[in-house]
C-alpha cells in the first residue's frame, strides 16, 4: 500500500522518479529492523520532540516522498509543536513545488514555504537545488526536521549551526551520521510516533525537556540501532530462517 502511494505520487507528477529508488531502500533497511519502531528510534523520537518543543524556530522540510506517505500527519506535528512547513526538493521543478503544497493545502495546511520566489535565501557551500530555501523559513530555523534528507544538505545545515533532526531508514548514511538526531524508523511509524509524543509531552517544562534532550547522545543511539540489527540477524543465523509447513 505504501509503495502503491509512492507511485501514485509519481504519476501525479509530485514524486521524483529517483523517489522510487529511494523507497525501495527504505524497505530494504526496514525489513532489517523488522517493519516497527525499535527501542533507539523511539528514543530519538523523544528527544526530536523535546528539540522542537524547545526551539524557537522549528521547520518541517517536505519533499515529494513525505507528501505522499504522511502528508495529514506532518501537518498535525506541526500544529502541535508551532513548526513551519517548507517544501524542499532535491530535484526541485517549480511544478512539483507547487503540486506539494496543493497537497499540504488539501490535508490542512494554512502556510506552506519555500514555493516559487518564496525559496530566496541560500544555504552556503551547498550546490543542489536544495541550497534554495525559504528566508522565513529554513534559513532562519534553529531546529529542522529533515525527513529523506541527503547527506550534504545536512552537513551544510550542521554548518551553519542547526540542530538537525533526520528520518531516515538508512543508519549508515552519511545523512544519519551527520545529524544532531537520528531517527532511524519509517516515516509512516516516526511522525505518528511524534504526534503522540507532542502531546503526551506538551506540559512538560522547559527543564524536563532540557533533560530529556541533555541524555540523549545521537552516536551512541546509531550504535545501538546497529547492535539491535546484529543482534536480530544473529538470531536468525542460530534460530533459523525456514517457515514451517505440515508434512
Ligand atoms: O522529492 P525530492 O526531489 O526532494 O527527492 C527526494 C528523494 C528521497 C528522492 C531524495 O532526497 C533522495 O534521492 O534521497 P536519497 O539520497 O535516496 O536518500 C533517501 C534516504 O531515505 C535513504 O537512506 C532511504 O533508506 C531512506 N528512506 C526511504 N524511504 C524511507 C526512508 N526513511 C524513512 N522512511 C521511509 N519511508
């Protein structure tokens, strides 16, 4: 079903072509973890909440993957958390950008960033056409939620200061080495996740949220992200891998 919504993106001319291949190695890693949020990416989805929660100046960056998985749930995040939305694409065509938003629009969005002359600031030393952002928006962010990022957009974000919250499938990208938080879950299971964290953790303080973000270390999180995989795969070198059948 989720693959059939990353096509149907693509013929309505909003997801990338290369958005294909990208889910793709999504599933891969997804099988991996075993298609559910694993211990570590719950974590790092709490302390992504206390980060927005905390921030002066949160962003949602969406491309055409995300408005074709979690385009309802995306918005009610940042509804929750008073984050802004900008639309940001790798391979970014005017059309594209605008069929995004009409998107965001349909499922509620009331201002969407980062359209047409809107995309006038420029992240330094980066050269894709994700260098264009919103000055409203990403440019001014301290805290950016990245979801399918590429590695050099999040090393340049880094650069310039911003906390950088990724989701991504992949723990070995350079993506998710380079982020202060790595998400390391489907986007379909992270945001829901972070919706219900957004208002389970509304009320909790400015120092609680400090806390929670103070106790996370994001390397060490990636390491157990990949410890869990190991540990999965060596259960089933020693368990088995055959389904049973009556004989
Ligand atoms: O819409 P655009 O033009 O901005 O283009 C978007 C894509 C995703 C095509 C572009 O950013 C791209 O090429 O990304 P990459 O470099 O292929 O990286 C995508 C990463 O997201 C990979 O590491 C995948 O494993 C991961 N990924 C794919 N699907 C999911 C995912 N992570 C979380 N949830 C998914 N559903």
């Amino acid at each position: 079903m989720l693959r059939e919504r990353v096509v149907e993106g693509v013929r309505e001319g909003y997801v990338a072509m290369q958005g294909l291949i990208a889910h793709g190695r999504g599933e891969c890693f997804d099988y991996l973890i075993g298609e559910e949020t694993i211990p570590p990416a719950l974590n790092a989805e709490r302390a992504a909440v206390a980060a927005m929660l905390l921030a002066k100046h949160p962003v949602i960056s969406v491309n055409g993957n995300v408005a074709a998985l979690v385009p309802g749930e995306i918005i009610e995040l940042a509804k929750l958390v008073n984050a802004k939305i900008e639309v940001n694409l790798f391979y970014r065509t005017r059309e594209r950008e605008e069929l995004i938003a009409k998107v965001l629009r349909e499922h509620g969005a009331d201002e969407v960033l980062g359209v047409g002359d809107d995309a006038s600031c420029t992240i330094p030393e980066l050269f894709s056409e994700r260098r264009r952002v919103s000055c409203r928006g990403i440019y001014i962010a301290d805290v950016v939620l990245v979801p399918l990022e590429d590695g050099d957009r999040t090393e340049a974000l880094r650069r310039m200061g911003k906390v950088v919250i990724a989701i991504d499938l992949n723990p070995l990208s350079r993506t998710s080495r380079a982020a202060s938080i790595t998400i390391v879950d489907n986007v379909v299971r992270a945001i829901p996740n972070m919706v219900r964290l957004a208002r389970e953790m509304h009320s909790l303080g400015r120092d609680e949220l400090m806390k929670i973000l103070a106790d996370f270390n994001n390397d060490e999180n990636l390491r157990e992200t990949i410890k869990y995989i190991v540990n999965r795969l060596m259960k089933f070198v020693s368990e088995g891998v055959m389904i049973e059948f009556p004989k």
